[in-house]
C-alpha cells in the first residue's frame, strides 16, 4: 500500500491511478490506530491532487555514518572529520516539507548547500528495549529522505562532534512522495538508489550496502522509546557534493532541481529556490555568536 497526505492534508492511499481517502487526520493517527481505518468512499484522480509531505513523525531519528562508502569517499577528499558508523540525533520535524515543496537557500547562513540521499524507516508500534530480531513487527513501512545540509556549518558543529543545526534549518528536510507498507517493499535491503540534480546522476548505490542491518538499527534506537509514526533515517550513501573533486561546482543552489529516488519507493522531487524568491524579501542578517 502507498499512503499519501495530499491537499489541505487528508490522507488516502493510491490504487492505480485513484487517491481513496481514509477516514483519519494524518498518517501518524493512522499508524496509532494500527490501520484500522475505513475509506470514506471519496475518490480522486492521482494527477488532480497536490501531495504533501506523507507524515510528520513525534521522533525523527538520524542515523549517520552508516554507508562505509559516504566515509571512504570523504576521506579521499580530507573532509574534516569522519563520518564512521553509530552518530545518531534528532531531526527538526518543522523542517520537513514534501514532493515538490521548495528547499529555500538561506545564502546567510550558507555557502556550502548539500544534498544527502536517505532510506527512512516508519515505525507502526510503538516499543522501547527490543532485540533486532524483534524489530520486523515495529516497522510499518518506508519513504525517501533527502537530508539537505549546510557543510559549512557542520564543519563548524563537528569540531564538537555533534551535529543537528546544519541538517536541521527551515525546508531541509524534504521526504516523500508516500509512504510504502513493509509488505509491499518486500526485503529493504535489496533496492537501488539514485539522487540526480538536474537530470544527472550524483549518487547512485544500493541498500544492500548498509554496515549496520535495518532491523539492528531499529533495535539500537529503541532505548529513546517509539511512538508510532516515528522516522528512522539509514544514512547516505557515496557521491555527496562535498565528496567531489570541486564542491563549489556541485554543491545546490537556486534554480537547481534534486530528484531523490530508491527503488519501490518513488521519486521525491524538489527545487532549490532563492530567500527572495520563496519570501518577497531580502534575508534577514544571520545572528553570529561562535
């Protein structure tokens, strides 16, 4: 099943070329009810709706570090610090934005913008200090991240070895088109990736290549106790910007298209657009206190 927010955010899933709307208030209620939900006998054509971004999760979990090939290829280009298995944090979920929703370029704050292809996992069960091997009954489904991060900034967070503000800013955080039921994606760790700007290819791996296994990464974070609804990010793979030979020449700037895409789950597409042009005005001066 493919479960959609579309329009003035009700819910529905696809069937062919159809929306059925479901009778709930958002995705993350239809997951706390455990999908028992009705269809209330509406039906729109796919192609007259506008979708939304599929849920906006109580907890949003990163995980970061977990691709051996992000690392490798950073390290081939002295990036700062490693990026090695195990560095998790949360996501500002009021960052989140959907399948064609604008990422806006704070040029203020940022001259290093980035793009980052992700597999999220949503959480159907709530559940707290589980074991990998039970982790299959606490996974719902799964949708397509694209972690949008300022390197500039990071770079400055990770002397710390902490970072969230850099991934963490207003549109950085587009996921989407929909969220693909567990059942119909079949084994997570057998789909091919893709993130193409403009049309060409930036990234391109497989899941297969993860370090640490999906169901041990949902049983690692379950200390911080799930809610149902919850995203849980499975870290990108090699071909980021910053990983090229001339960043400038590939980091995201206004006017750029990114399609991010994993195989099963679709195609999450959005357009870097400018501060003005997103909100009529210049942007305001960037409070610096470090």
């Amino acid at each position: 099943m493919k479960l959609v927010t579309f329009d003035d955010h009700r819910v529905g899933r696809i069937a062919d070329d159809l929306v059925l709307e479901l009778d709930t208030s958002s995705t993350r209620e239809y997951f706390e009810r455990g999908g028992t939900v009705r269809e209330t006998g509406r039906r729109v054509p796919l192609a007259e709706v506008r979708l939304r971004a599929p849920i906006v999760p109580k907890k949003f979990f990163h995980t970061a570090g977990n691709f051996r090939e992000h690392h490798d290829d950073l390290v081939r280009v002295n990036w700062s610090h490693p990026v090695n298995k195990g560095i998790v944090f949360f996501q500002n979920v009021d960052a989140i934005i959907g399948p064609d929703d604008d990422i806006v370029y704070p040029g203020h704050l940022t001259r290093e913008l980035d793009y980052e292809l992700e597999m999220a996992v949503v959480i159907g069960k709530p559940g707290r200090f589980f074991s990998a091997d039970e982790a299959a009954e606490h996974i719902a489904g799964y949708l397509v991240f694209n972690d949008i991060t300022a390197r500039d900034i990071q770079r400055r967070e990770m002397q710390s070895g902490v970072f969230s503000f850099s991934k963490a800013i207003d549109t950085f955080c587009p996921i989407g088109p929909y969220i693909v039921t567990a059942d119909e994606v079949g084994d997570p760790h057998d789909l091919n990736m893709e993130l193409r700007v403009n049309g060409q290819v930036r990234q391109k791996s497989h899941t297969g290549r993860m370090s640490v296994s999906i169901p041990q990464l949902i049983a690692y974070h379950s200390p911080q106790t799930y809610s149902a609804g919850d995203l849980i990010t499975t870290g990108t793979v090699a071909g980021v910007a910053a990983s090229t030979d001339d960043p400038f020449a590939n980091y995201l700037k206004p006017g750029d298209v990114v399609e991010a895409e994993i195989e099963k789950l679709g195609v999450l597409r959005n357009r870097v657009v400018s501060w003005e042009d997103a909100h009529g005005t210049l942007p305001p001066a960037a409070d610096q206190w470090i």
